[in-house]
C-alpha cells in the first residue's frame, strides 16, 4: 500500500482520515490546518498529484522519484525539502543499514516519502498526535519531530561501533590474524556513517537562517538547536572511531611487521645453529677423508702414534671451531 498514514491536522487535533489523496485535498481546502501524508514507494502519479497540489518544485519531485540521494535540505521558495539517511546497525554482521526518507514541508503540509521498509514514522506521529501544543506549531514541528527520531535512532548504531572498535583493541593484542580485515570492513561502516551525519549540520544552520524570516515559534527553535546539539556529538564520536580504527590498522601492521621480524631473527639464530654444528661435523670427516684415500706415500700410516694422532687432530679442530661459534654467540 502507497498511502501508509493520512491526515489532516486542524490546532494539533486529527480531525480527518482520507482515504485518498483527492480526498485530502477537499478535505485540507475545507477545513484547513494541515495535512500530513505518509507514502511509501509512490509511484510517479502520485507524486505528480500531491506535487499539482501543494506546488512542489519539479527538481525535488525528480530527486524524489529517482532516490539514492545525499543528506540535504533545500528550500524551494515556501516549500522545503529534506532528504535524511535513517540507519541501523546490525550487530551480528557488523554493518550499517541505511534507509532513505525524503520531507516535502509548505505552509500547510507535510509529505514523508519513505524508500526503504525501516524506518517507519509512525512512532513520530504518535508522540506529536499526543503533544497537541507541538504539532499546533505546524510543518515545522513535524519536521523537528523527525530530524529528531532520526538523530536519536543513531544512537544504537554508535554504541555498536563503540562495541566492535573495543573488541578490535583486544584482538590486536591477541595477536589474531583476521584483526585487520575486521578493522578494514569496520572503517568502511563509519565512513559511511560519516557520510549520512555529517551534512546535518550544514542542514541545521539552514534552517536557523530561516528562523527569523518564516516566524518559526522561539520554543521550536530550542527544540532545533537541541537536536544540533546531537548532530555535533554524533559527528565527533564518528570523526574519533574513523581515527581509532586508523591507529588500530598502524597499530596492526606494526605488531605484524614485529612478530614477522621476531620470527625472522628466530629462523636466523636456528641457522646459525645448524650451519656451526655442520662445520663442526665437517672438520672430523675432513681429517678421516683425507686419511681414507689409501695413498701409499703417507709418513703417518707407519707411525705408532698416526691413529691416535688423527683423532686427537679431529678432535682438537671441533673444539676449536666449537670454542669460535661459541663465542661468536651461535650456539
């Protein structure tokens, strides 16, 4: 169903439910006071019907209708148009979901088109519908009532980066191999973030410039400056993750660039070992090869003392050579 919620407000009461847009037309021109309607996914007729109505301008009816668009506030004339990246985070699969909400407001409406299932606005509406005197302000107060759902929905998905970003900092100690992908995937999440949060602010100080020239009630304008009060703390907590998780990947590849030097002096000390033992072992087979060749001509075959001589020769080498690597600290 396009038409998910619809009605026309008179003083912060609900005082109709049309059940068509051409019945929220008749209804708003006899009546008056303010029509919210909520659409989900409409098609292009139907942006081309409320966008007849209530004159919307056709730059904003086209971004509407294609989506995928930045974080922005634009204002067209009377009317203005916000889009806004709702987000959630999902935990078990370390990422960030993001939706896309576009806001039409004029004079005497207010139009919500949503282009993904989550979030939906019926919390904001009922929690205006039960604060009469705040939805009596008009469009703007819807508008505040969403940026604000919106802004506060962030909330989770900050304290589940925080939560990854903490057990990032265990596992780079740990010494886990899969550490750096993690804090890769990770960093990819909240420049993303990044990118839905931070036009919020550029956001919120258009709107304080059409505080004065539109009349906006003084009590709205305390609500608006609450709300950039947790636009900025939320972009200073995404701007300290994205430089936590860069120091953690420095951090990483240090610690990897250490134990791969470790490993590489351990490897080198074990060579050591092995090269000093074989020379060892090479001077004895030295001495006996070179008695073994059965040459006649040789004085010490006849001596008496010719075999003990050449033990005592393959001996005295080992020790010596075994004295030089020792001190030389190879074995």
């Amino acid at each position: 169903m396009t038409i998910i919620d619809n009605a026309v407000y008179v003083n912060g009461v609900r005082t109709a439910d049309p059940v068509s847009l051409e019945q929220t037309y008749e209804t708003l021109a006899e009546r008056g006071g303010m029509a919210w309607i909520g659409l989900y996914r409409p098609t292009e007729a139907e942006l081309a019907s409320v966008a007849a109505e209530f004159g919307l301008h056709e730059l904003a009816v086209e971004d509407a209708i294609s989506a995928h668009q930045r974080p922005k506030l634009e204002r067209y004339d009377n009317n203005l148009f916000t889009v806004l990246r709702p987000a959630r985070y999902v935990d078990a699969e370390e990422v960030v979901e993001f939706g896309e909400l576009h806001i039409f407001t004029g004079k005497d409406f207010v139009i919500t088109i949503r282009q993904a299932d989550t979030p939906g606005l019926a919390r904001t509406r009922l929690r205006l519908e039960h604060n009469p005197e705040l939805l009596a302000l008009g469009p703007e107060a819807v508008l505040y009532a969403i940026l604000d759902q919106v802004v506060d929905d962030y909330a989770p998905v900050v304290a589940g980066l925080e939560n990854d970003i903490d057990e990032i900092e265990d596992q780079l100690f740990a010494g886990d191999p899969n550490v750096s992908r993690r804090i890769y995937e990770l960093s990819r999440e909240v420049i993303q973030f990044q990118r839905a949060i931070h036009p919020l602010a550029d956001m919120m100080v258009q709107l304080h410039g059409g505080f004065a020239k539109y009349g906006v009630d003084i009590e709205l304008q305390r609500y608006l400056r609450d709300v950039e009060d947790h636009i900025q703390t939320l972009n200073q907590r995404a701007d300290s993750f994205r430089q936590l998780l860069q120091n953690a990947l420095t951090v990483d590849g240090t610690l990897t660039a250490n134990r791969q030097n470790a490993a590489s002096v351990a490897q080198n000390e074990e060579v050591k070992k092995i090269s000093s033992w074989a020379a060892i072992f090479f001077a004895p087979s030295f001495v006996a090869g070179l008695y073994g060749m059965n040459f006649r001509i040789m004085p010490e075959l006849e001596w008496t003392y010719g075999y003990p001589f050449a033990v005592f020769l393959m001996v005295l080498v080992s020790c010596i050579m075994y004295l030089i690597f020792k001190k030389k600290k190879w074995l």
